[in-house]
C-alpha cells in the first residue's frame, strides 16, 4: 500500500481550505479531509432534488400539474380537428368548385402547415406552458 496521504493529492486551494477546517476544528488535516469528504457525501445521498433541480411535490401539486397537462392536451386536439376538418372541407371546396389558383393553393398548403405543426407550436406560445 503507498505511503501517500490524500492531502498529497489536493491542489493548493483545496489543501489551504483543509487545513484551515482542520485547525478550526482541532484536528489533523487527514481527519479533517475524512470528515468533510464523509459529509460531502452524505449530503448528496440526501438531496436527491440537487440532480433534477426540483423539490419533491406533494400529491396535490402533481395532482395540478396533471390537470394542467390534460387542459393543454385537450386544447392540442381541439386545434388538431380543427385544421382536419378545415383541410377537409377545403379539398372539398376545391373539387366541387373546380377552383385551383394560387390563393386556393396557398390555403391549402396553410391548413396542411398547421396541421403539421399542430403538435409542436404549443411549446412557442407564451402562457400556454
């Protein structure tokens, strides 16, 4: 086993921050080094929020959030058969008219545009998050 101390490891600053620990305490640097090293850890076993940046929600704030997500997906849908329907009665208006210009085109290719897009374009509405 090497005859190497942890604190041989250390960069400067770090070294300094230990033994200033130690000498705070009344301890060696090796035991300071174990301590903090042990508290360290034991702090993040504990904060298992630290890694998703979120704080455990109660059941009645995921209960919200839920409701929330049901609202904007329920809206999404809502949107959805709108444009299908509105493309529908389009390439309706189209073949029974017999209309095909630009203006009838360019409708046309708007409605297939929301429709596409339909599911993604709520992320870029403020307010609808």
């Amino acid at each position: 086993m090497s005859q190497e101390s942890p604190e041989d490891h250390l960069d400067s600053e770090t070294k300094a921050a230990v033994t200033e620990y130690a000498k705070a305490h009344d301890q060696s640097a090796s035991h300071a080094l174990n301590e903090l090293v042990d508290a360290g850890l034991t702090a993040s076993k504990h904060d298992t929020s630290a890694g998703t940046g979120e704080k455990e929600l109660t059941p009645a704030q995921l209960e919200s959030r839920q409701q929330t997500i049901a609202s904007q997906q329920r809206q999404i849908v809502r949107f959805q058969k709108i444009t299908i329907f509105g493309g529908l009665g389009w390439a309706v208006l189209t073949f029974a008219t017999g209309a095909n210009g630009p203006v009838w085109t360019a409708v046309g290719m708007a409605i297939i545009v929301l429709m596409a897009a339909s599911t993604y374009v709520w992320e870029y509405i403020p307010g609808f998050q």
